[in-house]
C-alpha cells in the first residue's frame, strides 16, 4: 500500500475527489490531509472522510523540520498539493525526492509563479487573449510551478469568458484527470 498525504490551503473540491477516487483502492491510501488554514474547507472535507487531518504553523513548516517527522512515522510516501499555496521547503524537498505533486490551473510554463493561483491565473489567461487554457500536473522543486511536467489537459478559452467561467472549465478538467494521474504515476 502506498500512502499519500495531500495538502490544500481552500476549499479542497480536488481533495475530495482524490479521496473519492482512492476509497475503495488496495493499493493507494489517503493517510493525512495538511493545510495552513484553520478554516479551510478541506478541513471539512477530511473529516467526512474519517481521515486525520494536521494544521500547520508556519514556524514549524519553514523554520522548523517542515513536519518530516510525523510524515515520516505515518509512513506518507507521496505528497499531494491540490491548492496548497505555501512554498515546500527543502526539508520536505529532500525527504520527498520526486515524490511532491502539483496541480495548477494553467499551461505552465505559462501563468505560473509566485502569487499566480486562483482568479490570477484565469484573469491574466483571459487578458493574455489565449484562445486555450489547461491544466498542468507536474513535479515540485525548489521554484514555484516550476518542476518537471507529468501531464497537460487543455480547454478552451471562449468569448466572454469570465476567471469564473473559466475556473470553472478548469475545474472540472482537474477533477477529471489528477486523480488518475496521480494513481498512474504512484504506480509506475
Ligand atoms: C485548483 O484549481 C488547483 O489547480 C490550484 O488550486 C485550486 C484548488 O482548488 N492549485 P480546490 O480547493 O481543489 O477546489
């Protein structure tokens, strides 16, 4: 069995379906959901799940041991972020080597960078004039949306799209495809 733990900052809809993909799997467990927020909507989310959840304390994460230990002991093999908006400092870099998943709501290498999620992403796509947008899964390093890319979905940017409108689109691609993907390369 391989143990993933997922860290989300918002409303955790990608988590879900993550959590809803893995329910019944043998071979893929949700173990621990992470964020940095006491009110996230994830929070919720772990909790009809029956899955433990960690609220992070920035000291801890980017001063600290960057929680490893407990990681370590709950035995997470892969880390998940599904809208987790701190930066992964290099005590989980290096105990996670190539082990750290993205998911952002772009084709990077556009749109992607510091202070580039949410509605920034889609209102610069949309001003941008892009006729396509899309989503990128890939692998985390030390530079944000800046790791190896493991998979792109693309969709249309259509006339009087709104960022709503568009992360919308978005979303649905997101749900769509990362928990597969995140199943295939687990198991690769
Ligand atoms: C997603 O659009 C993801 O691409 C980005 O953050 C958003 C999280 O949405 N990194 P949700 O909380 O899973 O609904």
């Amino acid at each position: 069995m391989k143990r993933i733990a997922i860290f989300a900052s918002g409303t955790g809809s990608n988590a879900k379906k993550i959590l809803e993909y893995f329910k019944t799997s043998s071979q893929v467990s949700v173990d621990l959901i992470c964020t940095n927020k006491s009110d996230a909507g994830v929070l919720e989310i772990a909790k009809n799940f029956e899955v433990p959840s960690l609220l992070f304390e920035k000291e801890q994460f980017f001063m600290g041991d960057g929680y490893t230990p407990i990681l370590k002991e709950l035995k997470i093999d892969w880390i998940i972020l599904a809208g987790f908006l701190w930066k992964i400092p290099l005590s989980l870099l290096r105990g996670w080597e190539n082990k750290i998943i993205n998911i952002h709501p772009a084709l990077l290498p556009k749109y992607g960078g510091k202070g580039m999620y949410g509605n920034a992403v889609h209102s610069a796509v949309i001003q941008a004039k892009e006729s396509v947008s899309g989503i990128t899964i890939h692998y985390v390093d030390e530079q944000y949306d800046h790791g190896a890319v493991i998979f792109q979905a693309e969709c249309a940017v259509v006339e009087n799209d709104t960022p709503a409108s568009l992360a919308q689109r978005i979303h649905a691609l997101e749900h769509l495809h990362f928990p597969r993907v995140i199943e295939e390369v687990i198991r690769a």
